[in-house]
C-alpha cells in the first residue's frame, strides 16, 4: 500500500510519502511548502506546481501496489488530477477529468485520489485534467515487475526520467481563455524542455541546461514521457542507438533506432547503451508537426549525456555531437518508427486481443469552423476554430457525467452519441464540401454493455486540416490491430489485422489523412473519456465519453462514490 499526502497550491506543495516499494516496510518523506519561481528564457515567472518542484516528484510503485493521494488545492484556479495510463479498475472517481468523471477540486479544498496499479508495468505519469494547467502540474509514474519477478530485459545500471514538455512566457493559465476571445489558434510556446530545462539552443538557458552522467558499458533505462501540449516530437542521441522495450505501461518486442517519434501523452521505456568514445553528446527534441499551414515552436530542446572521463579535455559548445533528427514534416520517419510496435505476446506477458468483435464503431475526428457573431474571429474566413468526433463537438456539462449517471441526475448528458458518422464521406479527399466544417455540439456518451468486444476504427480526416492526433481513451489499454492512409475499407483492411502481438496501449497516434483500429474489452464498468491529447484540439472539442455498464455480480459493478467527492 502506497499513501501519499499531496498539498496544491500556486506554485506551493506539499507531499508526504508512505510507501512499500523496496522492501514491504512503510516509509514516511516529508517534502515542505515552498514559494516556486522560474526562471527560463531570460525571464522569471510563477508557475503552478506540485511540491514546488517543475516537472512533479516521481511516485514510484510495484504492480498491485496501490497509491492513496490527498490532494489540497491552495491554488487560485480548480483542479484535478489525471493518472495517464493506469486502468483505475471500477473507480472512474479517481480517474480525473474536469466535469466527466469528478467536479474540480476548488481552492482552498482536498480530496483524495485511490490509485490502484493491475496489469500495468513500466512507465507512465500524472498530469493536470483541468484547463491547461497539465502543461507546468505534471510528473512520472514508474511501475516495478512484481516481487520476485523481472524486466524481460537485462536490468539497467540505472534508470533516468526523460520529460519532454513546453515552456511559455506568459501565464499559460491564460492561453484558453485568450484563445477563446479570438476564435483563433492558442499561442504557440516560446521553448521546449527537457525536464524542465529548454537547453543550449536557447537565450539564457545554457547554465541549466539538463546533464545525464553515463559510464562506458553500461546499460542505461531512460523513461521517457511527452507532456507537451501542442506537437509530437523526435528525440534521439548522437552517435548513440535507442531501443524501445515498452509503452504506455505495457513491454514490447524491441526496436533498434536512432530516434523515437513521440505523441503528447505517451510514455516509452528506451534503453540507451554507453559504448561511445567518452565524450559530450546532446540529446534533442523537436517537432514532427503534420498538420499543413498550422504554426508550430520549431526551436529545439537539448540536455547533455556526458561520459566519464569527458571532463579532460571535451570539446567546448557549440562543438558537441548532435543528433541526425528527421525533418519536421516527415510523416514517413513518424512512420519508419511506429509500424515496427509489437506486444511481448509471451507467457509472462500474454496478449489477450478479442478475436471476435460484437461491437463495430467508427470515429471520424476532424477539425472544424464555427461563424462568429458580431466581427470575425482570427481563424480561417473570419471563423472560430472547432473540433469533433463524428461531427459531435463535446460540451463540458456543469456537473460531472459520472455523478449524473451514478444519481440518475436528468438532463445532464444524451446517450445518442453516433456509433459513426452521421453521413459519411470522403474523409480524406483533397476538396471538401463546406457544409462538413461545421460540427453539432453537445454532451453525448456511447453506452456499451459490460464485457463487450469492441473494435473502433478512428478515421483521421481532412476537414479544414489533416494532423496527427495522438488519441487516449482512459480506463482502459486497447490493442491496436490495424493501421493505414486514406480512407479505412472494412472488407480490406481488416484483412491485414495483426491478432497475434499487436501492441497494447493507452494513447496512439491516428496517422495524418489516415486511421487506426484498435481492440478492447469493455470489462471496466463507469464513465470514461477518449479525447486527443493535442490540447487546443480537446479544448475545441475533440473529445467523446463512453458509459460502460454494470456487469451483473458486485466485482463487475462500479464503486460507491468517495465520501469527500467535491461538488460543484
């Protein structure tokens, strides 16, 4: 069992940690309120934080542990906490998305958070559900093999969180609020960090810049997490090759590369090998941006990996290695990457794929325009940008969706969401009728019945604007069978499923102008949000909820609400 004692504040925390990882005794770490200021960029500013600490402290369990957080908001904003990638079996309270599964935790409030690790095992984190406050209130999680278990790998002489995020230098508290005034695009961050830090590449940054001690021959574990909240990024080491053993919290077959493509939300546990001469090496990230004419930070973050034995007589900024990094339009390096992913599929870690589907949905996710009243917004035609899931913009209701449907509180949520398109069409053509830019708007939820076998194809389109979008459902992990560009065909495509070691996952990337399919059992009954983790996309919309029902004995049913649920 695993307590943690979690007090939120402007830039003010406090934690206190009871846990039983390392050898079943109960510890306890006191970590004091402090006053957080920033400075990056040549500038200092306040941020929200947890502990005071940007990126968050790192709680760290086994699987089967199971970790209680009180959280007290001593903010001026509300809040909620999301525990990205963990199933959070029957408890969608403590799940923490803003006004679907909990109302926010408003200042001066607490409330406490059970989280609860089943089948998951390797690296994930915590983030803000609220507003864009995830962008400064976010930390890993790292999930251990069981007691007397292993990696299926070679144990690491050492593991190290890699946190790739953005910085801006104004408020980002702000940013959807301006946004909204305008109608147009959120403003673009100003750096992107690595653990905090933007790196060489940037005024005023050099003297913090993140370092990564590594010995020759050894072995080391590098967690890697994207916070970032507007791009996909390419990462990699100079000189160094990367392997990817596991994603999402779940282990995969391993892949040899020089460089990772990764999506806003997920994380990926990457082995880095020191047999390079000793030296100084930059690790960089920079955006994979697909979406064509929409602006994106094309700066670049860097940390250092340097080699014992480098201090003698390294060679001095800007001559250090840099990696070989693909262009930032390169769907094909995106591609190259992710079309190599496989499930262990092995007896410890076992595939469990439906292989029959009893519930077929289909999700077109668009980009999308509304009409202005009064004088025209800054988005394109003098419109206000939007975003859909079958053409339905989600609304976020004034109580949560979970709360009304554990009640029977009425008018607080439809459930006639579209199990596909209202009219379906040619999702990626080139020339696209205007009447398909405007979306309905509404709360709408997909019931599925408890322990169905459910195959959804998301379908990327070109309304307004293809992109990338890294989609995560929570609540669940799901397998993703199936992938391609262009248009899904259901009696082609599915023909090439892989049903053997697809990999399992909790957020994908739906390919530019392209779809995926993905696989799950719907054995977790409560409320759960599938929503794309670019956040001006979600802010605009693109987001569904699906209502998994009770099954009919007590261990198939959700959990009571908490007692210190927060009302709204």
């Amino acid at each position: 069992m695993v307590n943690v004692l979690v007090h939120f504040s402007f830039c003010v925390f406090q934690i206190f940690l009871l846990f039983n990882v390392a050898n079943g005794k109960i510890h306890h770490q006191k970590f004091v309120v402090k006053s957080s200021s920033y400075t990056r960029l040549c500038s200092t500013k306040e941020i929200l934080t947890v502990n005071g600490r940007f990126p968050g402290p790192t709680l760290k369990a086994r699987r089967g542990d199971k970790i209680i957080i009180t959280v007290y908001n001593k903010a001026n904003y509300n809040i909620t906490f999301h525990w990205h990638g963990v199933r959070q079996v029957r408890n969608s309270w403590s799940d923490g998305p803003e006004y679907i599964t909990q109302c926010p935790i408003q200042p001066g409030n607490k409330y406490t958070y059970k989280v609860e690790f089943t089948t998951e095992e390797g690296t994930m984190w915590w983030h803000a559900h609220s507003g864009w406050a995830r962008a400064t209130v976010h930390g890993p999680i790292f999930v251990y093999p069981k007691r007397g278990s292993r990696y299926p790998f070679s144990k690491p002489h050492a593991e190290v969180p890699i946190i790739l995020g953005e910085w801006w230098k104004k408020d980002v508290m702000e940013i959807p609020g301006n946004a909204n005034i305008t109608g147009g695009e959120p403003i673009l961050s100003d750096a992107y960090t690595i653990n905090g830090q933007p790196g060489h590449l940037y005024p005023c940054s050099k003297s913090g810049t993140f370092e990564m001690s590594v010995k020759h021959g050894k072995t080391y574990l590098l967690r890697i997490i994207s916070a970032v909240m507007d791009e996909e990024l390419f990462f990699g080491i100079a000189n160094n090759k990367l392997t990817l053993v596991g994603k999402d919290g779940y282990y995969t077959k391993q892949i040899e590369t020089s460089y990772i493509m990764i999506t806003p939300g997920q994380s990926m546990d990457v082995l880095l090998q020191a047999n390079q001469p000793p030296s100084l090496y930059f690790m960089a990230a920079r955006a994979y941006s697909s979406a064509t004419g929409a602006g994106f930070d094309q700066t670049t973050t860097t940390a250092i990996v340097k080699y014992s034995g480098s201090h003698r007589d390294h060679p001095q900024f800007p001559h250090y290695k840099f990696p070989h990094l693909p262009p930032y339009n390169r769907t094909q390096a995106s591609t190259d990457f992710t079309k190599h992913f496989r499930s262990l599929a092995t007896k410890e870690h076992p595939t469990n794929v439906p292989l029959h589907v009893n519930t077929n949905l289909f999700f077109a996710i668009s980009v999308n325009l509304l009409n202005c009243s009064g004088k025209p917004c800054s988005g394109p035609f003098g419109k206000r940008f939007s975003a859909s899931v079958n053409n339905v913009s989600f609304v976020a209701p004034s109580i949560d969706i979970l709360r009304a449907y554990y009640y029977k509180i009425p008018g607080v949520f439809e459930k006639d969401f579209p199990r596909k398109p209202p009219k379906g069409f040619n999702y990626t053509g080139d020339r696209l009728p205007d009447n398909l830019f405007t979306p309905s708007y509404g709360t709408k939820v997909v019931v599925l019945e408890y322990n169905a076998s459910v195959e959804l194809v998301l379908q990327g389109t070109n309304v307004l604007a293809s992109d990338n979008h890294p989609v995560h459902l929570h609540g669940y992990s799901f397998y993703v069978v199936g992938w391609g560009f262009g248009n899904f065909n259901p009696k082609k495509d599915p023909l090439s499923y892989n049903l053997v070691d697809p990999p399992e996952e909790s957020t994908v990337g739906v390919p530019k102008n392209g779809w995926v399919a993905i696989r799950f059992r719907a054995d977790n009954p409560g409320v759960w949000v599938m929503h794309c983790h670019i956040e001006r996309h979600q802010t605009w919309g693109m987001t569904t909820v699906f209502l998994v029902k009770n099954g009919v004995d007590l261990k198939s049913k959700i959990l009571p609400p908490p007692h210190d649920l927060p009302t709204c």
